[in-house]
C-alpha cells in the first residue's frame, strides 16, 4: 500500500529547529534546516543520526528544500551538509539564498567569537554548502529528478519566504514553512492555488490565537515610542536584521514624516544597511504598494533612519535604536542595554528574562544589572494566527493536516478546531515520531482516442442514465500503459480472434409450418424486445441484433419445431436471455 | 490542430493555435514600419517638414485588421513571448469581445508598458491613426496573469503551457504547449548569446512534434559583437572630433548593454568627461526595473545582487553622474546639457519622441553623428524626410536573436518533429538570393506559413490520459502474453469532468428487487451495450478432451474434419466444432450445460 511518512526531528511540537522529513512515493526530502535558539549544547541542531545510522544523507535524501532564511529554519544548514555530509541539492528562493548566508556568518560569529565554541562550523564550510543550493522562482516546477518535482509559493513571512509543494506523480505534500496571510507594511499575504495534496504540513506558532488588527498593534507601538522620545527618554528596539526590522523602519519612517519629527533614529550597522540593500534589489518579492511606487521613491531608502556609531549610545537626549540581536543575548543590543536599562525614563523591548519580569539581572562577569527602564513586549512576527492557518487550508483543500511549529497544547486545541470545523484529519507528531498516511494515488495510462471518443459519444446519448461500461485491454510493456479497443489489441499483438458460437435448440410445440412458426417467433420478439433491431428476413429466419433463430421440422415429430437460436459470445446475455424466454412457450397463435 | 496565421512579419508575430479545443494566441505583434509612412513630428511646428511634397499619409490603418481569420472572442488565451510583441493587446483585449486570460512574465509586463508606441504616445495628433486611449492600454495590461519561467499553467484541464526563458530580453520567453501525447514549441525572438538576460532554455525544447519558429535575427549579415565594437570607435571618433553622438533607441533592451559596453570602454578611451544622457519620459523607470529583476537575469548578474550589488553597472555610472537622465528634453536638461556629448533617446523610427529635435538640432552639422542601433527600422527611409544631412550616419544594428547557422544547431539539438515558420525564412532575403545559407535548412523541409494562411499541422493526435483508479487497478488480473509484454482486459465506468478522465471499478450488480410488483418480462432484457471481451488463441483437443472428462462427461467422441475437430458428447446430444479461429457449441436448450461448456472452453482462451 503506499503511504507518505513524516517524521519532525525539529519543531514536533516545538518551536526553533525546523527540520522534516518526508517519504513520498519512495522519495526522501527534508524541509528546511534549523537551529534551536534555546541550546548551545547537541540539542541545538536536529539529530541527524536518525537518519545516518542507517547510511549516508545523500544516499538516503533525495532533496532538501529551506522555506525561509531564519536560523531556525537554516542554521543547521554548514554542520548538516559539511559536517555530517550532504552533497545532494537544496532548494530555496533567490532571496532565501542571498541573505541565508550573511546570517549564518553572523550566527557563527557569535558561537565562535563572542562564546567560543569549538568545532562549530566554519566561514569556507557556510560558502561550501551555499554551493550546494539550487535557486527556485516562485510558482517554477522544478525537476528534482524524473518523479520528484517541487513548487514554491509566496508565504509572506520575510524576504523570499515560501511554501513548497512536493510532488511525485497524483500524490504531493504541501509545506508552508512560516507564513503570513495578512500583508504587511511589506511583503504581501501568503497565497496558494487549491493544489488539494495529500498532506499540507503547516506551522502553528499562532495555533490559539486571534490576533487583533494590525492597525492597533502599530498605533500602540508608536504611541509608546513616541510618548518615551517625547519625555526625553531612548528607545532601544531589538531586533533581527532582516524582517520584521524593515516593516518597523517603513512604520516609524512614514510616521516620523507625518508628525515631522526631527529625534534621530538609528539602525545598528552592517548588516542591516546591507539588509535594506537587499529588500531594494528584491522589490518584486514586497507588496503591492511597494512595487509599485519604488520608481518613484524606493521605501527602503530611509530619510530618517541613519547608520549607527556605538558613540552614539552615550549622546544626550531622546533617540531611537534598532540593534540587532532580536532576543538581546549578545552583540550591539545587549550592549546598548546594558547602558540604559537603568534609567527609566527609557524604553526597550524583548528578551526573555527581562519579559518574565525579572529586574535584576546576572551579567557575566557577576555584575548585577538593575532593570529601571520600562520594558515592552510587543509581537510583529508575521505568523498566521489560528484564523490565518484555517484559511490556509481551506485554500488548498488538503485531504489531511500535520501541524509543526508551535507548542503542543496550542496545537492540541486546533487539531480540534481543524478536525471538527474542517472534517479533515491532523496529526501533531513529536520530535523522532512518525506518522504515516496511507495514499491511494490513481495509475495514469494512456488510452486511445478512437476507443474514448466512442465511448465519450456513447455517453453523450441522452438514454445513457445507467453507468456504461468501457471495455478494452490494457497493454503493459516496460513502463509504457496503453488502454485500447480489444480488437487493437489484438492486431497490435499479431494475433487472431477466435470466435466463440453457441448453438441452441429450442424446441416448440407448433404444428404449423416452419416459417409461420417463424412469424410467430417474429412477432413474440418484436412485442417484447421493443428497444431491440427485430427483423424478419426474406429466407424466412430471424434477427435479433446479430442473433439468428431458424426453425426447422424435424422428420420424426411433426408436431414439435426446432428453433435453433445461434449467437456468439459478444452476444451472450441477450442469447441466453431469447432461449429462455423462447423456453416459455410461445403466446397462444391469433386465430 | 489548426495554426492560423495573423501576422506576416516574421519577428511581430501573430498566430492563433488551435489544439485539442482550446484556441492559444501566440503573440500579439503590431508591424510599426508602417509609422514610416508619416511625417515626423516635430517640438515645433517645422516648415520645412510640413511642406515637404510626396510624404502622404499612405495606408495609414494598414495594422488592425486582423478579424477576417478567425472570430478573436473565441480566442481562451493569449501567451506573450517578450515586450515587443505585444503591442496590439489592447486592440485584442478592448475590441474584440475577448475574454479569456493573458500569461506573461513580471518583466514582460512592467517593460511593455514603458515601451513608446505611436499608438499611445502620439494620440493627440489627428493625422496619426488613434487605436487607442491609455484606458484601453491599462485595461489591456490588466488581464495579464504573470508567470514564471517553467510554470506549468494548465488550461481547462486540457492543454499544458510553459513558459520558458529564450535568452533575448528581460523576461522573454519561449512557449511549450503540450498535453500528455503532444507537444508544440513555440519559439519567438531567442538569443544564444551572452547578455545580460537569463540563457535560453533549450534542452525543454526536445521531443517536440511542431516547433514554430518566428523572430530570427532581422539582419543575419551582422554580428552583433562587431556592431557594438563599431558603435564604440564611432562614438569615440565622433566625441573627439568635438561632434555630438545621437543614438535613437528604445528605452530598454540593447540600451543597457550599450552602457555596460560603455561602463567599460570610456574610460580606456578617455573619454570619462563626456557626459551621456537617456532621455525618455520611462528612463527612469527603465533604469531602476533593470536592477530589480535580478532574477531574470544572467548567473553573473545573479550574483552581484547577492553581495548585495546592482546587477547592472549603470547604477555606477549614474552614481558617478557619468549618466544622466531626464523624462524630456524640456525642465532640467535645458540647465545641465553640455557639448560634445551622447544622448540615448526615442523612437528609433526618428518620427516622434524626442529624437526628431536633436535630427533638427545636430543635422546641420558634418561634427555629429547619428548611430543607429535598433534593426526594426530601414535607416535610409528613417533619415529620408530629413535629408540633406551633413551629419554622419553609422548604421550599427544590434540584433542578438538567433541567425541561421545558431537555428539550425538548434534543430539538430533539439530534433522536431516538424518545423513550422514564416515564409521568408525558407527563402534568402530577396537583396541576398544567392545567399542560400541565409535560409532555414532541416529535414523534413520547413513548414511555411504567410499572412492571412491557415496551417493543419501535421500531426495526428492518437492518445489521450486517463486515470484508472487505484481499486480498479487492484482488481485487473495482468497476463504475460509476449515475453515484457503483459494484458489485462477492463471493464470500467468513464467518468469525464472538466476534461480529466477516470476510470471506476464497475458497480457491482444490482441485488434482486423483492418488490410485489410483479416483473414484466421487457424488465429482463438484457442491455446489449454490456461489451463483452474479444477472445484469441486456440484449442488443443486432447486437453479439451481431458478437462470435459474431469468434469464429468463421458462417452466423448471426437471426429476429424478438414479444419478441425469435432467433438460429440453423445449423452447430451452435443456437438463442439472447434477450427484454429473457432469454436461452435451446439446443444439443446439447456443453459446450465451451455454455461458449464462455454466456461471449460474459455479456460483455453484469452480475453481482450
């Protein structure tokens, strides 16, 4: 029976190190690739040895596909493929492609550098695997190989993120990565075509959530960052470089213009000036809106925000700060904060610790760090809520969902709502759990046009209520299947019919001559066989279709005719169904 | 399968395609050699232009007339090969009772509607033929679907289209239309060489059954690496010389890699002062697309964009203020224009834009030059209404499409079937006809089709899918009959939608009603639709004899005859003819018996 398996290594009932696979039609493809953010130890990468006990990755894979370029969907990318060792293709989008490797750098940078790890992956080891990597176009059907074919879809989530489609003949699986199906300041909403796969494997990091509008999240946040700049205090905003930085730069950029507002605004440097550089050269992959005005004025050209100096952190005065990184564990953020949080006067976002309430805070070296400033949390992740993934599904009519990506007891609650409001079955495996969905993909033949236009024709008659039968032969040679006519099939293979011909005696009591038995023979038929070609011919036998009945006298008994009723074997039923009703009798003669 | 040809012009094609119940137009092309046939039209009210004798307005609606074919509202859809040929859409789409779909590339689109057109760009005037208002152009544009390169975009269930790239311009393409058994390619305007579009992709191209082949290269004799050295030296000679460089093109296309080649080249020569400008109400806008559609673009520039930089070194050149560009002649240009210099500026045809001023301008004087580098326009009929000319004339013309030699490796490579193609191309051009190598030259000879022609394509379609269900399958009983070869007869229900077929296990018959209304005999009659398989092979006697024993029957007589055997079953008073090719059961009117015969025979036999 073939089925498609999934097994999660990563994000089973989690959320951080994204990594799938799937078995489809004897096919292997693992989606994406990610790191953990909440360990530094083995944990942090998913367990490869699932697969390598049993052999070598690029044996057993035959693609891997990353959805987006966030490390916890990408960061396991180097140690994967140079250090375990993978040398099959990976796909992903062109800006999935150009920016993914600037963060695993970064990412390295910080394990390396700033902690000092050991045997991390290295900088030629990101640029060897990035070699690997086979860029895709949206909506493009890439060949993976003969069978296997892959599709990208706009999700929505940052620059270049994507769903994928995976398809091995009439069975496909759908995975939709991270996604967002509301557009925002900009990128457009996730879209799909009602593709109806097997499964469609999608994140639920929102699985419990109806998120309130945008618009009041936006105002909210600028309220506060306005109300703060305006008693005098700094703003520090963490956040990662790409992504949700850029909608909140467009934000604050349009509402600084409106309210003509003249505090500086900073962005931490390199990487996010590059970062910008990046959503110009992608314009196609933003919204609408963007599109279609960057000739005019490209949005990610920034009036008001400038470069920042570290210097900068001690100026006098009001400012706003975006610093990179999101979750303030390390570089430029964590460093600004520690310099302002304690003033309360100031303001800043995020980190876990802090969020949790927690004041006071340990910093290496046993410093204490007082947290005086006012902290913020405030969710511009763009993931679709629970009413955002139902109309995911609804798009794409899967016959059954599989959640990933969020936390066990939010996905209990919409495998609920999925099962009860969809009627379509969900799965929410574990990490190493496998769950497997038994498929009945249909087999494509070829079948000849003469053989479906008769049939075709033939259904086209308005009497044909009753479901036809279509009769022919199947020719299989290799892998080549042929549906034709019986009698193509026999010429094609050289052969010869043989004709199968029955002959029955039906005797009847009549002492008339044979041919008025046959008269009578002739008007019982055509009286019951209405729909029937009855005929009586001129050598006094009859027809029915192509039946023949002939009466004859035997010698010994005038009184008894012999009615041999002859048909061949393509004529059976309606042979068997004259003999016996002719076995009846015939009715009582007119007189 | 039925080609309608719209077109005569081989490199602004219009065909109509019809294939297995979907109509396909491929490309939209409008022949605008006609705007030749006007006067140009000048800033300023010229008296020299206007009083010149013989400049009538000739068949001034020689396009737009191509209804008399085939009924255009029946068309489902149109597929676009690249911007310049699709500049009768809104003609199509407005005015033709259309309603079907447009497919095109994103650079496709957003470049063909910077592209200048007499159509929209010099409506206001009266003596200029009005075809149609930007409305109409914007409505047009808006029924384009954008794809991708190698999308596979199905079509009523029915057809297949896929787009894929042909290497000439941004965005361009080539179209495979196929279904499961056939498949045409439709190849428009191709280049092989290296610029700054993605490369062809010809490998898709293979196991066609009709390759329609239109927008060769509009002047074989050039090669256009030759051209664009020449265009350099030119212009290089000219600046020297103190002269001015007017070069009318289009606002996209060879442009940018006249200015990559110029990117270059200015500064080796010494020529880093000159100033170049683009002048063009879309320069602007032609310029920034250029950097964002990196991903129709060649590997080289693919990977700038990843470092990140602008994929095209104009960006560079406008930053260093080496270009610079302007909508118009009028406003800033004015203030900023200094001598020698080059401009880059429309419409090649030299009748409108802002070409026409500079012609006046710069005619008069034997320093400047004019380089043509756009092949659509005859140059000499071009600087007809502006002769005397005591400027230079360099006639440089860059086409990139494929020439002859490249279309018949091609052929080689990718092996049609049949070639289908305008009737100038299995001819050398009629200045040149000794040059029998300026011709296509394949095996089958070439189709050829001119204007206002309807083509049958020859090829005779004799498969179609289907589905057959996976229960159905688990019930078919396969059977070796040639070594490889195996057979399994079906009997299934055909169900058709949406032009997807699929094939149902049988329903299972009917149980006996136990209704009290008593059954009249009609009720019985058996429908003879129900097919039964043909049967092939032959009987052996003594097995036949062997098996009706063990079954029960005795006293088994058999009799030789000239064909065959004859086989009596005394005790039943039956006779079994069996022949090679036949078998003939003769008995009473006792259906068990017939029945328990007919099956010991069918053991021997196969059924189709």
């Amino acid at each position: 029976m073939p089925e498609i398996r999934v097994t999660p290594l990563g994000a089973g009932q989690d959320v951080g190190r994204s990594c799938i696979l799937v078995s489809i039609a004897g096919k292997n493809v693992m989606l994406d690739c990610g790191m953990h953010m909440g360990f530094n130890d083995d944990r942090r990468f998913p367990d490869f040895s699932y697969i390598t006990q049993n052999g070598r990755l690029t044996d057993f894979l035959d693609c891997v596909i990353i959805s987006h370029f966030h490390l916890d969907h990408c960061g396991a990318l180097p140690y994967f493929s140079e250090m375990v060792g993978y040398d099959g293709p990976i796909y992903m989008t062109h800006p999935t492609q150009a920016i993914c490797p600037i963060l695993l750098e970064d990412y390295r940078k910080i394990a390396v550098d700033k902690k000092g790890e050991a045997n991390f992956f290295t900088s030629q080891m990101i640029k060897d695997c990035m070699k690997k990597v086979v860029a895709v176009h949206l909506h493009q059907t890439v060949q993976v190989d003969d069978e296997l074919e892959i599709k990208a879809y706009y999700a929505g989530h940052v620059l270049g993120a994507a769903m994928f489609q995976i398809k091995v003949g009439s069975e496909s699986v759908v995975y939709t990565g991270d996604y967002n199906m509301t557009p925002d300041r900009h990128l457009g909403a996730a879209w799909i075509d009602k593709c109806r796969p097997n499964l469609l494997i999608t994140e639920s990091t929102y699985a419990t959530t109806i998120r309130d509008s945008k618009r009041c999240r936006e105002r909210d946040f600028l309220k506060k960052v306005h109300e703060t700049v305006e008693r005098g205090g700094k703003v520090l905003i963490p956040v990662f470089a790409l992504g949700r930085a850029q909608e909140l730069c467009i934000l604050l950029e349009t509402f600084w213009e409106r309210m003509n507002l003249k505090v500086p605004i900073y962005f931490s440097t390199g990487l996010t000036e590059k970062a910008n550089h990046y959503y110009k050269l992608f314009i196609p992959w933003t919204n609408q809106k963007i599109r279609k005005t960057f000739v005019q004025r490209n949005m990610f050209e920034f009036k008001h925000i400038k470069a920042f100096d570290r210097a900068f952190a001690d100026n006098p005065g009001p400012m706003v700060v975006f610093a990179t990184p999101g979750m303030l564990h390390a570089g430029q953020s964590l460093q600004i904060f520690r310099k302002w949080a304690g003033n309360e006067k100031n303001m800043g976002t995020v980190g876990h610790k802090i969020l949790s309430g927690q004041r006071k805070l340990e910093m290496e070296g046993r410093q204490v760090l007082e947290v005086k400033m006012q902290v913020e949390y405030m969710s511009f992740s763009a993931h679709a809520d629970a009413k955002g993934i139902m109309q995911l599904v609804g798009q794409a009519e899967p016959e059954s969902v599989l959640l990933v990506h969020g936390e066990a007891k939010k996905m209990e609650f919409l495998k609920q709502k999925i099962e009860q409001e969809l009627r379509v079955n969900c799965y929410m495996p574990a990490n190493g759990e496998t769950v497997t969905l038994p498929t009945s993909p249909s087999i494509p033949v070829g079948i000849s046009l003469g053989l479906l236009k008769r049939e075709m024709a033939q259904g086209l008659l308005p009497e044909a209520k009753k479901p036809r039968l279509l009769h022919g032969t199947l020719i299989m040679k290799d892998s080549n299947f042929r549906l034709v006519s019986s009698e193509q099939a026999l010429k094609e293979l050289g052969l010869a019919e043989h004709q199968l011909r029955f002959t029955c005696r039906v005797h009847l009591h009549d002492t008339r001559k044979e041919q008025e038995t046959a008269l009578r023979v002739y008007s019982h038929l055509k009286s019951v066989l209405k729909d029937h070609c009855v005929q009586h011919l001129p050598d006094g036998s009859v027809t029915v279709e192509s039946v023949l009945l002939q009466a004859a006298a035997p010698s010994e008994d005038p009184g008894t005719k012999v009615l041999l009723v002859s048909w061949t074997y393509q004529d059976e039923e309606l042979g068997s169904f004259l003999t016996s009703l002719l076995k009846k009798g015939l009715p009582q003669a007119p007189s | 399968m039925k080609l309608y040809c719209l077109s005569g012009h081989p490199t602004l094609p219009c065909n109509v395609l019809k294939f297995k119940s979907t109509t396909i137009m491929l490309d939209c092309g409008l022949d605008m050699t006609s705007t030749l046939n006007f006067l140009p039209l000048p800033l300023v009210q010229s008296p020299r232009l206007s009083n010149l004798p013989g400049w009538s307005l000739k068949d001034g609606n020689a396009f737009l007339d191509k209804t008399e074919l085939i009924d255009l509202s029946t068309v489902d859809v149109i597929l676009i090969s690249n911007y310049h040929c699709m500049m009768a859409l809104p003609y199509i789409t407005e005015h033709t009772g259309f309603t079907g779909t447009v497919y095109a590339t994103e650079p496709t689109v957003q470049i063909g509607r910077l592209l200048p057109s007499p159509l929209k760009d010099a409506v206001e005037v009266s003596t200029w033929r009005r075809c149609y208002t930007m409305q109409e152009v914007n409505s047009a544009l808006s029924k384009i679907q954008l794809v991708g390169y190698s999308q596979k975009i199905e079509l009523f269930g029915a057809v297949q289209v896929t787009p894929l790239s042909s290497g000439y311009a941004l965005g361009s393409s080539n179209w495979i239309i196929q279904s499961h058994y056939e498949k045409v390619s439709y190849v428009s305007g191709s280049s092989l060489l290296t610029t700054h579009p993605q490369p062809m992709d010809q490998a898709s191209l293979k196991n066609s059954d009709v390759l329609v082949l239109t927008g060769l290269t509009q002047i074989p004799t050039a090669n256009p690496d030759g051209m664009v050295g020449e265009f350099c030296s030119n212009l290089a000679l000219t600046v020297r010389n103190g002269g001015n460089v007017l070069v009318p093109c289009y606002p996209s296309g060879v442009i940018y890699d006249l200015l990559e080649c110029l990117y270059q080249y200015i500064d080796s020569a010494g020529l880093s002062s000159v100033p170049l400008y683009f002048i063009s109400p879309v320069a602007n806008s032609s310029l920034e697309f250029s950097q964002i559609f990196a991903e129709w673009l060649c590997h080289n520039k693919q990977s700038k964009v990843y470092l990140p930089e602008p994929p095209f070194p104009h960006a560079e050149l406008i930053q260093t203020n080496k270009l610079k560009h302007y909508p118009s002649i009028h406003g800033d240009f004015s203030n900023d224009f200094r001598q020698p210099c080059v401009v880059f500026t429309g419409h090649p045809s030299l009748r409108f834009g802002d070409v026409v001023h500079f012609m006046e301008l710069w005619g008069k004087s034997s320093l400047n030059t004019v380089i043509f580098t756009e092949p659509d326009f005859s140059y000499l009929e071009a600087l007809a209404p502006y002769q005397p000319l005591a400027m230079k004339c360099i006639y440089c013309p860059i086409d990139t499409r494929l020439n002859f030699i490249q279309v018949s490796k091609l052929l080689k490579e990718v092996q049609p079937l049949h070639v289908v193609c305008p009737e100038q191309y299995t001819q050398p051009p009629p200045a040149q006809s000794h040059r029998m190598d300026l011709m296509i030259d394949c095996q089958p000879p070439a189709m050829s089709y001119r204007r206002a022609e309807v083509l049958a394509l020859p090829f005779k379609r004799r498969y179609e899918k289907i589905e057959i269900m996976p229960e159905l399958a688990d019930s078919l009983v396969p059977m070796e009959i040639k070594p490889g070869i195996s057979l399994a007869t079906v009997s299934a229900v055909l169900h058709t939608k949406d032009n997807k077929h699929l094939l149902q296990p049988p329903p299972r018959p009917a149980q006996p009603t136990s209704g009290k209304k008593r059954k009249r005999v009609s009720d019985d009659v058996p429908d003879c639709k129900v097919l039964k398989p043909l049967l092939s092979g032959s009987i052996p006697v003594e097995q036949f004899v062997q098996t009706l024993e063990k079954h029960g029957f005795s006293d088994i007589k058999v009799e030789d005859t000239a064909k065959g055997h004859i086989v009596l079953l005394q005790e039943a008073e039956t006779l079994i003819q069996i022949e090679e090719d036949s078998t003939h059961i003769i008995c009473d009117n006792d259906e068990m018996l017939r029945v328990r015969l007919r099956d010991l025979v069918l053991k021997f036999l196969q059924k189709f």
